[in-house]
C-alpha cells in the first residue's frame, strides 16, 4: 500500500462512521468489512498529520477492543501518537496503550517512559491522571522502577483527584517493583490520617489489598487502622478496614478484643446492608471465639435469610458456610431457613443450601437427610437433582464413607440412585459398589442383592446411563457370586437378550460375569459330588475353599439370611447343571463371531472352557473308560485352577504403589507416544475398550436375535417380544423388589422414592423440628464394619507460586520501613521447609513387579498358535493375577494415562492405564487384553 | 480488587470490555461469550451473583445486574465487598444517565471513548477510586470542556440534510426518497424525524 493520499484524510472515516457502518453491514459480511476497515486503518495510521493518525488509532482501539482483533503491530503508533500536544490525542494513544499493551511481551513500552515521566510531572492535572491511568494498566517492573520518583512526588500533591490516583497506582508499582516500597511506603502511611474521604478511601483500599497477600508486616498500623474504624462513618472505607481486621486480627489475639467491640456497634447501628454483610463476615471469619458477637451475627445471618431479596438470602447461605467449619450449631439453629431455601427458584440459593445440608451430615443422621434429599431430587429439574445426588455421593463417600455405619442401608441407597430417573451419576455409583465390594466385606451380601435387583431387571437395559452402574452390578454379580442365593437366574439375568443394548465394553463384562458364574457352579458341582479321586490331593491351597466357607457361614451367622452356598448346591444336579452350560453356550455362540474385539474375546474364552468342561459333566454319568477319567481329571483340576484364581479377595491397593516401584532395567519410559502413531499411521490402535471392524450395533443385535429365536423357536424378531417371551419363561425371577428384602434387617429400609415423594413436605418439616446433631447417638448393635483403607492418602505436592515470592518480597520491605531490619529475617525463616514424601515399605511393591514379570513372559506370545484351552492354562498359571489387576486398578485411578513401555526385543508394552478402563476390565480380562495386544504389536514389528 | 468490567447487551454483542490485567484479545472475547452462556440462562429475579470459577480461578465472582437492553457485569475477588459492588454498579449506571440524559444502548455504542473515561474516573487500576456519581459526572465534564468539541452525530446530521436542502426544493420525488433512506440510516435519533417530518410537512403544504 502506498501512503495515505490527501483524499484519504479528506474523506476519513470517523470512528462514528465506522459504528454505522458496521452496524448497517448486512449480517454474515461483518468479518469482510472489518478486513476492509483495518486496510484502511493500516494506510490511515501512517499519516504524519496528527488527526489521521488519531482517528485511525480510535477506530483502531475500537475494533481491538470490541471485535477481538489483534493490534499489537500498531503499538509503535500509539507510542507516537502519546506525545502529541492536544490532550485528545494524547488521550487516544494512552487508552489504545492501556487496552491493548501486554506489559509483559509489548517491546516499545518503554519508549512510552519517557514520555509518560513528563506526563505525570506536567501541570496539566488531565494529563497527569491520564498518565497514572495509563500506567497502572500497563505496568512492569522496568516501568514502575524508572517512574517511581514521579509517582513520589504525587503522593503528597495537593489536588485530591491526583493524589488518590496516585496512591491508587502506587499498588501496581509495589507489585512489579518491591523496592518501591522503601522509598514511597512512608508517604503512603501519612495518608491514612488524610480527612479527605476519597484519599483515605484509596488508601485503605491499597492496604487492603497489600494485607490479602501478606497481613503480618502490617500488624504495626493496626492503631491506625482502629481509630478508622472508630472515628469514620464512609461505608466504603469502613468495608475495606473491616477487611484489613479480618487479616490482622487472627494474628494478635489482643487485638481481636479490641475490635470486636466497635464492630459489634457498626453492625447495630448502621443500616447499609453491606456494611453488614461485611461486619458479619469479619466476626464468622476471624473473631469467632467471641460468643456473644458471633450470636449477634448469626442473628444478622438470619435476617438476611428472612428477606425477599435474593442476593441477601445468597449472602447469608455464604455467611452460614463459614459457620459451618468451625460451628455447626450456628448452621442447625437456622435450618428451618436453609432447608426452605432448598426450594428456592434460584440455582445458586439453592446449590448454597444444599452444600450447608450436606455440612450438617453425620453418621446419626445421614440416613434422614439422604433420604429427604432423594426425595427432593425427585421433584427437581435434572440438573438440581444431578446436583443433589453429587453431594450425596460425594459427602457420603467422604473418607472411605466416614460418615456411613450401615453399609447394608448404604448400598440399597445406591442402587435407589440409580434408578432416580434423571440420574446422570452412573459413573460415580458405580464407583461407589465396586469401591465398597472390595473395601467392606460385610456389606457384600447386600451388595450382591443389590446387583441382582438391577441386573435382573430388563426395563433398566434401555438407559444409556445406566449402563456403568450395570456394569459395576455385572461385576459385583460374578466377583461375589459365592454369596448368590440363586447363581442360575444371576446367569439368566447376565444373558438375557436385551443385553445386546449395551456396549461392547459393558457386554464384555456381563460375558466375564457370566464366566465367574459358570466357574462357581461347576466347581461347587464338583465338590458336591465329593469325588475326591477327581479333585488332586496335591493342590496346596486347598484351604482356601474352606475359608470362603467359613466365610458363607459368618454371613450366615450375622445376617440371618438363608443359606446362601448350601441351598446353591442343593440344587445342583447334573441336570441342572448340564442346562445352565447349555444355556451359556447357546446365549454366547453367536457372540463368538462378534466384531468387537472385547465381546469377541470373553465369549470365546468362555466357549473354549465349556468344550473342556462338558465331556467331563456328560461323562460323570457313564464313566467306564479309563482314557476318560483321565481327561475329566484334567478339567476338573482346570475349573479348580480358575475358580481358586477368581475366589481370592480383591482388595484395595493404595494410590502410591506404582510410585514405589523401582523401574526394572532396560525399560525406557517415553513422554508421549508420538513414534507409536508413526509406526501404526495406516492401522488403527487397537483401542481396547471399543475396538470394531464394522458397524457393529445392528448386526449384533440381530445376530442375536436369530439365534435366541432358534433357541424359543419363535417368529418374532422384535425385542419387546423376546423380552415378553423371556419373561413368561423366567417369570420366577422378576419377583418384586420388596419381596426379597429381608425382614429381620434391623436397619430402616431404604426409601421408595415414589411411594414417598407425596409426603416430601412433611419430611422438610420433620427435618427442621428434628434436632439434627444434638440428638444422641442410636444404640448400635453391632460394631461399624470394617473399611480397608491405606493411611498414606495422597501426597500433596508444596507449590510455591510466584505471588507468593512477590508478595514476600513486599512485605519484606514493609516490615524493613515499619520495623527495621530484624524483621526480614523472622519473615524469610517462617517459610516452611517443603513436606517430604512418606515412603513406606508396602508389599505392593512385589506386585507391580510381578505385573512387569507377567507383561514380559507374554510379550512373546503370538495370538494364533494359543488354543482358549491353552490360554486359560497359560493364564492361571500365573498365580497372582487378580493380584495384578488390582494393583493396576489402583494406578490407574488418577492417572488416565497411556504409558508406553519399550522392551529389549522391540516390542511394545502399553498399558491404558484409564479409571474407566481398569475398573470394570479386571483380573485374568487384562491378561487376555495384554496377549492380543501383544500379537498386534509382534505382528507389527 | 476490581478484576474487570464488562457491558454487553441481550444479544451478546459486547459494549464495554475492560480487564485490570492484561487479557488477550481472543480470550477477551471468549470471556464474553462465556459469561453472557451463563447471564442468558438465567431468570428474572434471581441473585445477581454467578459462580466463575471455571473462568477466572477460585474466589473470583461476578455480579451482573440488567439495565434496559443492557448487561452490566463486574469481575472482582473478595477484597471487594460483593453488595458494595452492586452499589458501585449503580453509580456507573447513575453517572452514564447523567453524562448522556437518559443514557441508552446507542449512547454506550457510539460513545465508546467516553464511557472509557467515566469507567477510568471510577475505577483505576482494578482500585475504586469515587463513589459519587456527581463527582465523576463533573470529573467527566471538565475532562470533556478541555477536549475540542468534537462532531456530534445531531451535528453531523443536520448539516447532510441542510445541505440537501436544495434538493428538497428541486424535486419532491428525490425528497422523499432521501428522507426514507436517511430515515433509515438514522432510524433511532427521533430529532432527525421529527426534523423530516416538518420538512415535508411544509413543502407539501
């Protein structure tokens, strides 16, 4: 572009002109106008006349400021422009610079120095403010040190408006250039016995702010700041001195005593609410060991809470917040107030009441209020009622579920969670049932009866968003199939044909489910028919078979429920048993052509295991070859095997195991995967979890289908039909909830959501009249169960921030001005050393290994020339896998992390290290998961 | 301290955008958009406070409050008193009114220098530094009288149909033709109407 022409200043646009036209341009064209304006302003820009430039500047700054765009080439421009003699120029150039300077990368700002110290020292007092604006916009530490005489000399001028604008920006300085402080901090102190409110104003407003970061350097004003608080009658000023006393007083318990009193009286006798608010706030914050004042402001709280403005009632929630930490007394005398607030028409009223609900919470009454909250989430809008059913998960799984004493009330709970109709929190529930599964023992028989109450309803199978709570029941259904009263109609439940409505990676675990179960019966078969001849006498850990039934008999014994194992084996004939394996077989033939890999997998692991197992069944009616015992001695020694390796407790492990491992020689741990996109560019990962060839949702389904109506042989292909068809036949099954619920529970039965939602209102009311902590502890029968947890929780990392060091420094030459300089070194040794890390020895250290060992064996693998049968030998002859898997479990958990492991002979390791993944992908699942993965990675290299 | 000031209107076309801490321009903008996400969702007669964690960090709130056509939105963390700055609100709302005489959207829109300077008059470097609305609107005032009188928008239009004025005489056709075009421009200053409608008024008499 040439420079601008004498028609081009002629015929200039103004910045009025602009708006017009940019408010005329048809939608749609707006982005092409602007290109046209900023060519336009780019030739404009250049003129050496002085109103060209500036109105080129002006449009300039509009369009930077307003549209988003980019006007950092234009800073030279604004720096010329600055020193132009007619104010509005000047004007001009100094707002463009304070919009659209970044004091950190914007190079010419210093040669705005320059004139910015003859700007600040010119009589002109437009100019001056100007410059003061313009520099606590754009400060830096270059800035701040070379213009800090100037802004010395300010301090102290006679004009009003320049001297609190001064003292205004003197923060800005003291941020970006501590040494400020020393030479400007007296000055600034002489302020604070101004008469002039607007100084006094700023100047309080500064200490305020200088005392958030760092209060105890100021303690030695605090005479000062009390005769403020005495003698003056500005709202403004008295707001911000009460916000310096919340700082200081914590500090010097004196003066808490001192200034309680005045407070108290401002809090009488003012009536501007937010003077108040703030009185209010001081007292809950930092003077709360004064009763009588902290009554006054709970009183205050609750007038606030009685009004009919929203933001009071808001306030107050807020004010009774801080209460809570330190005295929830003061939140229980209120609480016919928050709980009413609970059905107030503003999100925020009621999130604020809500979480103060949830601060009431302990272990005497956790059952009422989860059980009015539900209730009040049944009437809500979804997203109060997720909200709701968050905090309830969140304060309820509180400290490995602190406040929980009957897990059995708990885990119905849960599972009434998840059938609340807008509930979004699948994930987090069915965190919850797994966590407590492998946390608290006593709680698993409930928790199985949980699980089959949700699995074995078909209805639930059609909501996305149950699915992760169905997985997590899937799972408890196969881990604790031991304490099933009925394994036959957990399999039915786990193969019923809706089942194909869920995805792969839930699919996948109801077929490992159905596994686990599979393997119960045909074990608890084996060892009913006591054919000892059958089962080797060499096997060592034979004990524990006779622990788990130790176990069924203390659950017995405690819960009073039937007989769980026995009435299971009582049952089983070989017919019965013949027809479950039948059942299997035919649910999950087809399932073995499936295109996801996952569901591919399991089905075919399960089918292989059934080939070996049947002979052996079929056979124990004729044997008379030898050749076969032989044979049947072998499977029965597998389903041994396997069942010994699924029975054995999964428990927790503790977050930091992986952190304690050393890492095994020769392994390179990568930052990312980049080169692993590079080597498989054309293949798509194997992406475990949702690994597909093809379109796969349609052709599963009627896959089948077909093959469920051979099986019934029906002519129907449609769902509903085969979920009627299913129902007629297994009608057994689908008894009502109630029925099972066993009477001689002397916990209260978990509440019916909609039986009771009418009664909602009375609940609100029991809950206000009902003292909620005061109330003496129910007479527990039986101890708390017990919750497995690790003592080394999370270790917190110290972070030390650069505000913090800023703020140091300030306060170092604070106390260098107002004490001398023996304070500085006080300041420097309060800094606490960091917090060095807890390591403990834990025998999780020789698992993660062992998940090394395992990994490393298999690598070499190949997919193709492994029989099922041979896999599953292959698996179980790794003894510690659910070890394992656990232990990945816990890694994982945090983590979601892919972490790539490059071994000696060029194969890869990768481990999906994701919550989502390795919760619900468990034990001999990972093994398998690590052998495909490793004949694609063998394959690939 | 005062984290940043922002008017926008129903639409979320931003009016006003000022931050006490360097923002680039593109986050500027997403700020905007996120805040008015979450102002347009809100009802009539709920608390003016929202939650913007997600966008500013922890202790960082944001009250808004609606005037007419317009949003108004403070940003600040809590050495500010939340209701003190409703209260502060109202006095910028107070001295644009008196700065402009009944200020609306279109004063905000064509106005943006000024409203820049009542803004710096009140608030300077995130620190409230006048809580009088009369202060800051004869702060305003001598600021402007020092500043050469710039070409007003009444101004501007009256001299482009004075000038036109001529042709009015010459050709009715062309007036009214003029005048639906001008009329259009300029559909919201009432003055110009008025002005036209007794132009024509006398020339068709």
């Amino acid at each position: 572009m040439t420079g601008p022409s004498l028609m081009d200043s002629l015929f200039q646009r103004s910045i009025d002109d602009l708006i017009k036209a940019l408010r005329l341009s048809p939608p749609g064209t707006e982005t092409a106008f602007v290109a046209k304006a900023i060519d336009e302003i780019r030739r404009e820009i250049k003129s050496t006349d002085p109103h060209t430039k500036a109105a080129a500047l002006q449009k300039l700054t509009y369009l930077h400021s307003l549209h988003g765009l980019d006007m950092s080439w234009a800073a030279f421009h604004s720096v010329e422009l600055s020193s132009s003699s007619a104010h509005s120029h000047k004007r001009t150039a100094y707002l463009s610079a304070a919009l659209a300077f970044n004091p950190a990368t914007t190079d010419v700002l210093l040669l705005l120095t320059h004139q910015l110290r003859k700007d600040l020292s010119s009589p002109n007092v437009h100019d001056v403010s100007l410059a003061l604006s313009t520099l606590s916009s754009i400060c830096n530490t270059d800035l701040a040190r070379d213009l800090t005489p100037e802004l010395f000399t300010l301090l102290i001028s006679s004009k009003v408006t320049v001297r609190k604008k001064a003292i205004a920006t003197v923060l800005r300085v003291f941020e970006c250039y501590p040494d400020a402080v020393r030479v400007c901090f007296k000055r600034v102190v002489e302020n604070l016995e101004n008469s002039d409110l607007g100084i006094l104003s700023a100047v309080v407003g500064l200490f305020c702010e200088l005392t958030e970061n760092e209060p105890r350097s100021y303690l030695p004003l605090a005479p000062e700041f009390y005769k403020i608080l005495v003698d003056c009658k500005n709202n403004w000023v008295l707001i911000k001195v009460l916000k310096i006393f919340t700082k200081l007083a914590p500090l010097e318990p004196r003066l808490g005593k001192r200034v309680v009193e005045p407070i108290c009286e401002i809090m009488k006798t003012m009536g501007a609410k937010s003077l108040v608010f703030e009185c209010v706030r001081t007292i809950l914050t930092s003077l709360s060991e004064h009763d009588s004042a902290v009554k006054l402001a709970v009183s205050k709280v609750r007038e606030f809470l009685s009004e009919d403005d929203p933001n009071l009632k808001y306030l107050g929630l807020q004010a009774l917040a801080i209460v809570a930490k330190k005295d929830i007394l003061a939140v229980v005398e209120n609480k016919d107030l928050v709980v009413k607030a609970l059905s107030d028409s503003d999100l925020n009223i009621r999130l604020e009441a809500l979480r103060l609900v949830m601060c009431m919470v302990s272990e005497d009454n956790v059952m009422e209020i989860c059980r009015i909250l539900i209730s009040h989430a049944l009437k809500s809008d979804p997203e109060f009622c997720n909200e709701i059913l968050g905090f309830i998960l969140l304060t309820c799984g509180r400290n490995y579920y602190e406040v929980i004493f009957y897990f059995d009330w708990y885990v119905l709970f849960l599972g009434e969670m998840a059938r609340v109709p807008h509930c979004q929190k699948g994930d987090e529930i069915a965190t919850q049932l797994i966590d407590i599964g492998m946390r608290v023992k006593d709680a698993r028989s409930q928790l199985v009866h949980v699980a089959r109450e949700l699995v074995i309803d078909p209805a639930l199978l059609g909501n996305p968003f149950m699915h992760a709570v169905l997985s997590a029941a899937a799972w408890v259904s196969g881990e604790y199939i031991k304490l099933s009263r009925n394994p036959f109609e957990i399999m039915e439940a786990l193969l019923q044909p809706r089942t194909s409505l869920l995805s792969p990676s839930v699919r996948a675990i109801y077929i490992h489910s159905a596994f686990k179960v599979l393997m119960f019966c045909v074990h608890s078969y084996l060892k009913l028919n006591g054919e000892e001849s059958l089962i080797p006498s060499t096997l060592t850990d034979s004990e524990l078979v006779s622990d788990v039934e130790v176990d069924d008999h203390n659950m017995i014994a405690t819960n009073g429920q039937a007989p769980s194992a026995s009435s299971v084996t009582h049952h089983l004939t070989q017919e019965s048993l013949l027809a479950l394996v039948n059942l299997v077989e035919i649910n999950l033939g087809p399932l073995a052509g499936s295109n996801e890999v996952e569901v591919l997998e399991r089905s075919t692991n399960v089918l292989g295991l059934i080939k070996l197992i049947k002979p052996m069944i079929l056979g124990s009616l004729n044997d008379s070859e030898g050749d076969q015992t032989n044979r049947e001695l072998k499977a029965s020694e597998t389903v041994k095997l396997i069942f010994d390796s699924c029975s054995e407790d999964l428990g927790p492990v503790s977050v930091n195991a992986q952190e304690k491992v050393p890492i095994p020689n020769g392994l390179v741990l990568k930052e990312n995967l980049d080169d692993l996109e590079e080597i498989c560019g054309d293949i798509k990962l194997p992406v475990l979890t949702s690994f597909s060839l093809v379109r796969p949702q349609f052709a599963e389904v009627s896959n089948s289908a077909e093959c469920q109506d051979k099986e019934e042989s029906e002519l129907s292909t449609e769902s509903t039909s085969l979920l009627a068809e299913h129902r007629k036949r297994h009608g057994l099954y689908y008894l009502s909830p109630g029925n099972a619920v066993t009477v001689s529970n002397d916990y209260p039965p978990a509440h019916d959501p909609y039986g009771k939602a009418i009664v909602e209102d009375e609940d609100l009311a029991k809950l206000t009249e009902k003292s909620l902590v005061t109330g003496k502890k129910p007479i527990q029968s039986k101890p708390r169960p017990v919750v497995v947890k690790f003592d080394d929780g999370e270790v917190t990392n110290v972070v030390t921030n650069r505000t913090r060091i800023k703020a140091d420094l300030i306060s170092d030459a604070v106390n260098e001005v107002l004490l001398g300089d023996e304070a500085t070194t006080s300041s420097s040794s309060r800094r606490k050393p960091p917090k060095s890390r807890r390591v403990t020895e834990d025998s999780n250290i020789s698992i993660v290994k062992l998940v090394w060992e395992v990994a490393n064996t298999m690598g070499m693998v190949k997919r193709g020339d492994v029989e099922p049968q041979a896999r599953i030998k292959n698996m179980i002859a790794k003894t510690s896998i659910k070890v394992i898997v656990g232990c990945m479990v816990s890694t994982g958990r945090g983590t979601g992390r892919i972490k790539q492991w490059k071994l000696k002979h060029q194969s890869f390791l990768i481990f999906f290290y994701s919550n989502a993944f390795l919760t619900k992908i468990l034990r001999s699942v990972v093994v398998i998961n690590i052998l495909v993965f490793f004949s694609h990675w063998n394959w690939l290299c | 301290m005062i984290r940043g000031v922002i008017i926008m209107n129903d639409q979320g076309k931003p009016r006003l955008i000022k931050f006490y801490e360097f923002q680039p321009p593109e986050k500027q903008q997403e700020l905007v958009r996120s805040i008015y996400r979450v102002l347009c969702s809100r009802a009539e007669n709920v608390s003016n406070f929202v939650k913007v964690d997600s966008l500013f960090g922890p202790d960082v709130r944001l009250v808004y409050k609606t005037f007419a056509t317009l949003y108004f939105v403070f940003i600040f963390d809590k050495s500010e008193n939340e209701l003190a700055m409703i209260d502060l609100m109202q006095v910028f709302v107070e001295t644009l009114n008196k700065c402009f005489r009944e200020v609306c959207e279109l004063d905000i829109v064509f106005n943006f220098y000024k409203v820049h300077t009542i803004l710096d008059e009140i608030i300077l470097g995130g620190q409230v530094l006048e809580t009088s609305s009369e202060e800051v609107a004869s702060a305003v005032d001598a600021i402007s009288r020092s500043l050469p009188l710039p070409l007003s928008l009444c101004a501007y239009v009256c001299a482009l149909v004075s000038s036109c004025e001529w042709v009015l005489r010459c050709n009715r056709h062309i007036l009214v033709q003029l005048s639906l075009r001008v009329g259009k421009e300029w559909q919201f200053h009432d003055s110009i109407y008025s002005w036209l409608a007794e132009m024509i008024a006398t020339e068709l008499w």
